[in-house]
C-alpha cells in the first residue's frame, strides 16, 4: 500500500477514536472482581474528586505488601498497571501512596515472588509498567526474568522483542539488534512461514502457530473484544523486532539507502496485518497505525520525499490528538502516539530547514505488496 493510500487505516482508527471521545469513554472494563475491584473502586472514586475515599485507599495501599496474592496472575498484573495511573493521576494527595505501591512492585518483581508459571507474563506487564514511569534499569531486569520465566517459544520471542524495544529506547543498540534478530529467528523457525512470510518485501502471509499458548494481557481488559490470538501475538513480535532493525539500521544510513527501504516496506506489511486483525477499535490497531506511518517516514526520509513527508507527519499529529482524548493522556498508547508526532514534527522541519534533499517526489517511496 503507497503513501498516498494510507488514508483506509488511518481512517477507520481516528474514528474509532473519535467515536471514543463522543461518548466519553474508551470500550474498556477497568474493575477486576474481589480485592482487586475494591482497590481500583477506592482509586476510581478519589480520582472523580470522592474525598472520603482517600482514607481507605491510603489503607489499602499499606496493605499492599501483606497480600501474598498481589501479582501472582497476569490479570492481577494488569489491575496492579490500572492501580498505579489512578494513583499518579491523583498526584500530590496520592504521592506517597503511589511511591510506596511503585516500591512493592519492585520487590515482587526482583524478588522472585511470582509464581513460576506466570512470572514471564506478569514480569513483561510490570516491565512496561516501570519503564513508563522512568525506572528503566528496574523494567530490563524484570524482562531478563521473564525471558528466563519463558515457556513457549511465544513467550520468549515476545519477552526478546520486548527487551529489543526498551533497549532501543535506551540507545543501546547491538543488544537491541541482538534481540530483535534472535526473537526474529525463533518466529521464522517456530511458525514456518517460508516463501509467505513477513519478509523484506513487506508480503503478509498467513500464520500458523506450531502449539498452543498463553497470551500475554493488555493492561485492562477490552470489552467486546476477543483475547488476542496467537498469530495476532506472533505478529506483535515481528512488528516490534522490524522496527528496532530499521531504527539501528538507520542510524547513519545515506540517503536512498535500500536497506532502510526495505526494512520499512516489512514493517509496513506487519503493521497493516495488525490493524486488520486487531481490527481499528483496538488500541494494539492504534500502536499499529503510529509504528506503520512513522516507518513510512523513515523511509519517506531516506529518499528525500518531502512531500510525503509533511503529509505523514500532519496524520502522526491527528492520530496523537485523538488518541490522548479517547483513551486520556496518560494512556501508554496516547503517550507513544504524542512522542512519534513529536518526532516526526522535529525530523521533517529539520530535513526541510537542511535542504538536504531539494528535491521531492510525488510517488510514494515504496509500495507494501
């Protein structure tokens, strides 16, 4: 699919989006049942400006490191992500709760303390968690634990994929060419997808999955929607591990170079699997959609085509938009949408106030077949 034609995808998501922020809530559930309801409900009440809730949830938060059960399942994972961002929401009334529940996350996870069969789940959750909130080194070891946690070939590959990204957030670039590879390599050897695979000419072919197995969680559970399956999984490994490949390949490319094209063309094709898979009311389409069109950019830059440039930046910019009022600006989802807007507005005014390439090109740099 050219450039020109991304105005499909783009279009069913932003009005997902849209349709989210009309009626004033994005399609999730927050509220786990039992204990973990009765938290959230105390942080839910407090964040809508209940004051008398906040005694409660300040005792709750005490308790946290008594419950042996606070991260011993993924969905307790994701009710412990959902906990943590009502109470940052909360800010100064909340700020020592909020420390103090970020503190026994830490301890969980460096200690050990979740159950062996689903500590590759719940470690990649709560790495996400803490790189979000700045603890980075903490979020690699809770990866480096996962990977060792790892049952399947799935869970491992997702962990690499996820170790690639973070390290590739941190610049540190040949264990995250590393990792992308080798969880690249365990999706080709465990899902055999020979001449239609997912390859440098962006081909999309169908997946099959070699044994069952479990799915790792989105931090809150969508509503309407099925849990993801295991070749919509196998693709999130692939599009995370094309684009940390194209973001080291392109450090110091030339102009032109063929092996950024290339790298972006099968980005692109994954990319555009997901979202057809996701479908676009879905949040991992939306994280589809903004890794796709910022891929269309890198490639886009290398070819000096400055005018798709400036039309991919300008839907980066609408997508971010939306994104932060549907789903709240807070929303891991929104925050990477903001940040590849952000990018994409700093990479093309400098492409143009450079000149570097004066010339443009109407056609689209490449086309996903």
């Amino acid at each position: 699919m050219s450039t020109s034609e991304l105005v499909g995808d783009t279009g069913d998501v932003l009005k997902a989006l849209r349709q989210w922020e009309e009626a004033g809530t994005a399609p999730f559930e927050p509220a786990p049942p039992g204990r973990w309801g009765d938290r959230v409900g105390l942080a839910e009440r407090a964040v809508r400006g209940e004051g008398e809730a906040l005694g409660p949830l300040r005792a709750e938060v005490r308790r946290l490191p008594e419950d042996e059960q606070l991260l011993d399942t993924p969905a307790a994972a994701g009710a412990m992500s959902y906990f943590l961002s009502l109470l940052r929401a909360l800010g100064a009334p909340a700020q020592g709760e909020y420390a103090r529940a970020v503190g026994v996350v830490v301890d969980r996870v460096s200690g050990g303390l979740v159950p062996v069969e689903h500590r590759c789940a719940v470690h990649n959750r709560m790495a996400a968690v803490l790189a979000e909130l700045g603890f980075t080194a903490r979020a690699r070891e809770a990866l480096e634990s996962a990977l060792r946690a790892a049952r399947t070939p799935l869970e491992t590959a997702y962990t690499l994929s996820r170790l690639a990204t973070l390290e590739a957030d941190l610049k540190d670039w040949p264990p995250a060419r590393r990792h992308a590879e080798e969880a690249g390599r365990l999706a080709e050897e465990t899902i055999g997808l020979a001449e239609e695979a997912v390859g440098l000419d962006g081909g999309v072919g169908a997946v099959h999955l070699a044994e069952p197995v479990v799915p790792l969680p989105e931090p809150r559970v969508p509503l309407a929607q099925q849990s993801p399956r295991p070749e919509q999984e196998w693709l999130d490994v692939r599009m995370r591990c094309a684009s940390v490949l194209l973001q080291a390949e392109r450090r110091g490319a030339p102009p032109g170079d063929p092996r950024v094209a290339a790298l972006a063309g099968a980005l692109v094709g994954v990319c555009a699997a997901q979202v057809d898979r996701w479908g676009a009311g879905h949040p991992r389409a939306l994280e589809a959609l903004v890794v796709r069109v910022s891929a269309e950019l890198a490639a886009a830059e290398s070819l000096g085509d400055l005018e798709s440039m400036g039309r991919l930046t300008e839907v980066l910019m609408g997508v971010a938009r939306c994104s932060v009022s549907a789903l709240g600006a807070r929303h891991p989802q929104a925050l990477a949408a903001r940040a590849a807007s952000t990018e994409a507005q700093r990479v093309t005014v400098r492409a143009r106030d450079q000149g570097t390439h004066p010339g443009t090109r109407s056609h689209a740099p490449y086309t996903h077949r």
